[in-house]
C-alpha cells in the first residue's frame, strides 16, 4: 500500500473514532462503543446508516457506483455519495435493494460522471462525517449542505440543513439501481405542496420486490419536475425510471426534514407507517427514540474490560448482530407474501432475510438468548413461508425466496426454537421440516435414493457440502420427531443423519466427491477450491458432522489422527500459488474464519481431550480477525454471523451443534460479562487471574459447583447464575482429561 495513503486514512480514522467516543450528553454510554463503520472497508460489506433493532428500513449512504466492494451501498475508500436510499442489506455478497434514493443539492455544483450513472453526487470526506446507532450524518462539501438519517421500524427520516439558495432542491429517484438491483415497475404521484407518494418494484437476487411509500416534507416545495427516463412529464408518472425533483429557496442554515413511510404490500400501509411511527417533524426525537431502543438492546450483555478497543468491537458486534432478520409486516399485519400475493401476519409480526446457511450457526441460538421476545415471529415467519410456498425458506427477503446457498437450515433453527421451549404450533412445524426435506429439488431426490448428493455439471454443484448439510438437517428431524412421538420418522431420518459417511474416503481421510455410480472422483485435491464443495474446499467441509463429532473422530483414526488433522487445518497455509476466491479470508491455515463453514472447528478440540488448543486458537481467531476499524470484519458480515461468533466466543462459549441446546466451552475475553434475561435473571460469566498471559482455564465452577464437562446447557444459562473460569498462564488439559462432552442423538 502505498504509505502516503495509509498514513492520510489512518488520520482520518484517528479522528473518526475520537469524535465516535465523545459521550451523547445525557444519554447512557453503550452506544458511544459502536462503531458502525467495522466492516464497510475491505470484505465486510455492511453499511454505516441509520436503523433500528430488526427494522424495516435502513437509511444509508450510497456511493452510487457498483461492484463487490459496495454490495452495502458505501465503501469506505470511496471519497462522493450519490444518494441516501431506504433498504441495504447487511454484510452479504448479494447487490440488491437500494430503494428509493434521496439527494439534496442546490446551485453550487452541477458535475455529473459516468462512473455514478450521471446522477447527482457530492464529495465527502470522514472528518465530515459520524454514526452511531440509529444516526448517521456527513456533510455533502460541494453544496454545502449537512445531510443527518434517523429512522423508525418503518420510516425513514431525513434532516437537510441548507445554505442559502435560490434553486436548493431534493432529488427521489426511483430509477435508481446498483449491482444486481432493477426496477420494473415506479410510480410517483404529487399529493399536495408537502407530500408524495409512490412504488417502486424491481427485480433482482429477489425476483420480485415491492416498496411502497409516502413522502412528507416539512416545508412546502415551491415546484417540482417529474421525470420518467429523463423525460419531463406531468403527475403522476409511471415507468421504469421515475424521479422527480423538488424546488426550495432556503436560508442559510434553514433545515428541512424529510419523512418517508414503507410498506411492502400497499399504500394505505405506508401511510399508516408515517401515522403511527412519524407524525410530527421532530428530527431530535425520532434519533432519541432510536437511540433508546438499541441502548436497551445493547443493555442486555454488560461487560468489564480495560481494553477500550475490545469493548467496542462486541458492541459493535452486538450491534451487527442485530441488523438482521428486517420486519416485513406493516401497522395493517399486511405485507407481500412469498407467493407473490398480499398477506397477513395473524397473532404475529412478519419478518424477512434469513440467511440461514449463515444464521442457523451462532446468530438464531444467540436470539434464543437475548432475543426471546422476537424468536417466536422469526419462527412463525418460517412457517408463513413455509405456508405461502410449501417449503422453508432457504434465503429469503422482501417476500420472496432466493434459494441461495445450501441446506434446509430454517429446520435447527426452528428444531432449536422448540426444544427450547418458544411458543409456536409444533405440529405445523413439523409438517414444514419433513416436507422441506423430502421434497425433489436441490438434488434432494438423488440424496434420497443414493444417500448422497452426486457430482454434476452444474457450475455450482457443492454435491459434497449438501451432502453433509442434508445430513445434519436430518439429524434434526428425527429429534423433532422422537419428541412428538413419531417413531417411523425418527428412525428414518436418524438412518439419513449418517449419510456423510457414504462420502467418507478412507484412502483421502475426507468428504470426497462421487458419481452417480458410487465411484470418487478423480484427480482429488483436498486444498483446491472445485465446484462440489459451497465456498469452501474439502479442508473446510471436513468437520461438519455436529450431529455426531464422536462418529467423525471414529472413521477418521480416533482421537491421535484426528488431532494430526485438527492441527494441520490451522497449520497448513496456503501455497503463494494458489489460487484463493473472494470468499476465502481470515485465513488460518486452512482454517477460514471469513466463511461460515469453519466457524466451530476450533472447539473441537474439545473432543479429544485438548481444551486448551480450543482456547488458544479461539483466543487467536477473537484476536486476530475482529479489529476497531472500517476493515474490521475479515470476511462478509453475513446478516449476524460473524458478530454471533464473536459474542458467544468472547463470552466463553459456543454452540458447536446449534440445534442441541449445550454450548461447548472456551475462555472468556472479559473479566465479567453478564446477560440480562427475562424475568429479571441474570447470567454472569467471571474469568478470575485473566489477563494476557493468563488465557488458559484452570478450573471452571458453576454457580458454585465445579464443572467436571466441557460444555453447559442452554437452561442452565436461562435459569440464571454465576460461570466463573479460573484462568492459568499454562495449559491445564489433565484436569480435563474425564470431563463430559454432550451425548450423540440427545438434546439437551
């Protein structure tokens, strides 16, 4: 890099995260550690703006020009913003969303570029610019003009202050489109001097999406220009590429806000929106209320910690953690279903984006934490999809399923939701799991009749990882049926959970690719990045058997083989010639904490009576791959993974199979964290002697009692308590030489 570059972004930077921590006079403090730029530099792609806890928009800034770096809408080497548009996703690999752009501008600077579309843009620069949750504000330096966000679940709301001007105006822009995003169909309609309405449905990584909404202005326009593919014409129009352009003369410093309700389903919904969550203009406290909701949120884990920088990584963890799933339902119940038609959410709010081939990891056991409030709506979501389709979502948002990504992975999440005790109908929910498991698409068909997935020629075949996938959502089913009393299915589906091992290549010791005949296929190069394996190579794919770890140890050699094996993933590094794709960062050996599948290999240690491997290497990855800055993240966010990982592991423990109910233990980060729960429990996690060089466990006690088991229960961390870790500046694997691990086939 070059150094006068770096050295120009570190001062920006530096003084970025000084005016971050200045305190919010009269406000608690949680909120002064989050840093929302973490991950919008280098492969995290999450964006800085303004939302809510789950919410439905999210107000952000837009560079304006495509490309992998600014999936999120803004990339924090980029020096102009194009716009301010409603709905991002968070920290994916997907180009989509980017409804409905505002822009304010005025006479001073008129230069368009290609590189934007020719759309109105400004310069910026980050000593201009601040966030914190559910606020955003940069100064756009070509106008002169300070832009601030805030929102609620469904509004977003602007702030303009402008600088005197005979032609200021504000930009909607429904043509707008970036990456993978179209629009197909927009609409916008003057209602009076103060207020518009509109649609905007488009086309995408989601086929079909539908944004309506109102638009109310603080201050009465003095005219407007509507435009449909840049021809003016009258209101209201209706095409592809609708904009209209609003007309002010300001003062010098004379603000004007903007309000804009959503709906997803119709207008009278996105009116409601504005009637309930925005009814007056008050910027201040529409950020207040905002500010308030993700204090109470980050309020739910309190920890201690010297180190400024840690503290702020897992609150900006907690924070990220929360930016996904996004409401879907609006003030009506109403919202666009997954089968194309308007819904309503009966006893329940509808939510979307589950990215559950990330989520169902670390994010969904998380929620059943410190989110039991919301778990029973993300459940019945699932199953409205399940509804609305005839199967689980695979990833789905804004109504509509992608089938990105592998696996039927809404089955541990709603498999772990109800062994757990939340409250939605299991028999219904049961009914969605078999049926999403034995239907004929995905190469479900030839899993069942073969037991395996097989090699094709699809460029993305990955036959290896849903192969091991398809298995543990098995695994899943049959406990769900064993609970209700339905023996055939149990015994069916825990015969189709052993299914990996018919990939098991005893020559290779790895998953290995078949044919349809049952031959391996040739040449077989663990390390390489080929078509059967999801965003992974076989290194990668070689542990996923949570269901049953003791049956993985077994077939590998017993616990010296695969201890060889555990220690080369993090050992072997990569050849400087070989060929690394975009998804494969964090890199650890083979290890890559960048993507999900790796995501429990450290605790497995575990298993084979090393716990203090498991603790140095977490320690390692917590360390290593999570920094205070804009390139924070080593990898894509990934709608709450990555910020899950990173809590649950900082607090000492984990979820290695996230349908199970038991959390496998590590080392805490912290001195003490405790975990606010309902009813007012609490759960505290101490590590006693910790400090640099004391990142071993001595001995562990809970509330009082000394564990003689490398794991605990998720009821005995919701009844309340005390888990203190005694820690030791050398590894202490004798002491847990006859300690416990969870039982195979049992839930705990």
């Amino acid at each position: 890099m070059n150094l006068r570059y770096f050295y120009i972004v570190l001062l920006v930077f530096i003084g970025c995260k000084e005016q971050r921590t200045t305190k919010i006079k009269g406000f608690p403090n949680l909120i002064n550690y989050v840093n929302t730029f973490i991950g919008t530099d280098g492969p995290g792609n999450t964006y800085p703006g303004a939302t809510v806890p789950f919410g439905m928009v999210q107000l952000s800034p837009d560079i304006g020009i495509p490309g992998w770096d600014r999936i999120a809408g803004y990339f924090y080497q980029d020096s102009i913003i194009s716009g301010f548009s409603h709905m991002h996703l968070t920290g994916t690999g997907a180009g989509d969303l980017y409804d409905i752009l505002v822009m304010p501008t005025n006479s001073r600077f008129s230069k368009r570029i290609k590189e934007n579309n020719f759309k109105p843009f400004s310069s910026f620069d980050h000593k201009k610019e601040y966030a914190a949750p559910g606020y955003y504000t940069v100064d756009l330096l070509d106008y002169g003009i300070k832009a601030e966000l805030t929102a609620t679940k469904r509004t977003g709301i602007h702030r303009y202050t402008f600088p005197e001007d005979e032609l200021s105006q504000i930009h909607i822009d429904l043509g707008y489109a970036l990456n993978w995003d179209r629009p197909t169909d927009t609409y916008i309609k003057v209602i009076d001097g103060h207020t518009i309405e509109g649609y905007r449905k488009s086309t995408g990584w989601a086929k079909d999406q539908r944004v309506y909404f109102v638009m109310e202005f603080s201050k009465d326009f003095s005219g407007y220009e509507i435009f449909n593919d840049s021809i003016k014409v009258s209101s209201p129009a209706q095409g592809t590429d609708t904009k209209i352009v609003l007309n002010y003369h300001t003062k010098k410093d004379e603000q004007i806000i903007v309000k804009t309700g959503v709906s997803s389903a119709n207008m009278e919904g996105a009116y409601k929106s504005l009637e309930k969550e925005a009814p007056h203009f008050n910027f201040d406290e529409y950020k207040r209320q905002a500010q308030n909701l993700w204090e109470n949120e980050l309020q739910k884990i309190v920890i201690d910690t010297d180190d400024k920088d840690q503290k702020t990584v897992f609150y900006t963890m907690m924070y990220q953690s929360m930016l996904a799933p996004t409401l879907l339902s609006d003030h009506n119940d109403l919202y666009k279903g997954a089968n194309d038609t308007v819904m309503k959410a009966e006893g329940f709010e509808r939510f979307d984006t589950f990215s559950l081939w990330d989520t169902f990891r670390a994010a969904h056991p998380l929620y059943t934490i410190i989110q039991q409030e919301k778990v029973p709506h993300f459940i019945k979501s699932l199953l409205a999809h399940y509804k609305e389709t005839g199967t689980l979502p695979v990833w789905s948002m804004q109504g509509n399923e992608t089938n990105m990504m592998i696996g039927y992975h809404a089955v541990p999440v709603i498999v772990d939701a109800y062994f757990k005790g939340f409250d939605f109908d299991a028999e219904l929910a049961y009914e969605a799991c078999k049926t999403s498991a034995m239907v004929d698409e995905r190469q479900i068909d030839q899993y069942k009749a073969l037991g395996y997935v097989p090699v094709d020629e699809h460029h993305e075949n990955w036959s290896v990882s849903k192969t091991v996938e398809y298995a543990y959502g098995d695994w899943c089913i049959a406990m769900f049926a064993k609970s209700l009393g339905k023996q055939d299915d149990y015994e069916y589906f825990s015969e189709r959970s052993e299914n990996w091992k018919n990939l098991y290549d005893q020559e290779s010791t790895f998953f290995r690719p078949k044919d349809t005949k049952g031959e391996f296929i040739s040449p077989f190069v663990p390390k390489d990045y080929s078509p059967y394996y999801c965003e992974s190579n076989a290194w990668h794919y070689f542990w996923f058997v949570p269901q049953n770890i003791k049956g993985l140890i077994e077939v590998t050699g017993g616990n010296d083989r695969f201890t060889q094996k555990l220690d080369s993933m993090f050992t072997y590094e990569p050849a400087p010639e070989d060929k690394l794709p975009i998804f494969s960062t964090g890199m650890i050996g083979q290890y890559a904490h960048g993507n999900e599948p790796s995501h429990h290999v450290a605790y497995l240690y575990n298993h084979i009576g090393k716990p203090s491997e498991t603790q140095k290497r977490v320690r390692q990855i917590l360390e290593s791959q999570y920094k205070n800055e804009p390139n924070g993240h080593c990898g894509n966010e990934d709608c709450g993974q990555m910020s899950s990982w990173y809590i649950f592991s900082s607090l000492g423990f984990y979820p290695v199979n996230p349908a199970q109910g038991v959390y496998s233990l590590g080392a805490p980060l912290f001195k003490s964290a405790t975990i606010k729960l309902p009813n007012g429990r609490t759960f505290t996690v101490e590590a006693r002697n910790l400090d640099k060089d004391h990142k071993y466990v001595k001995r562990i006690t809970l509330n009082g009692t000394q564990l003689n088991r490398l794991y605990i229960t998720h009821k005995e961390i919701i009844n309340g308590g005390k888990l203190l870790f005694e820690m030791a500046n050398e590894p202490n694997d004798d002491l847990f030489s006859t300690a416990e691990l969870p039982l195979t086939n049992k839930i705990y």
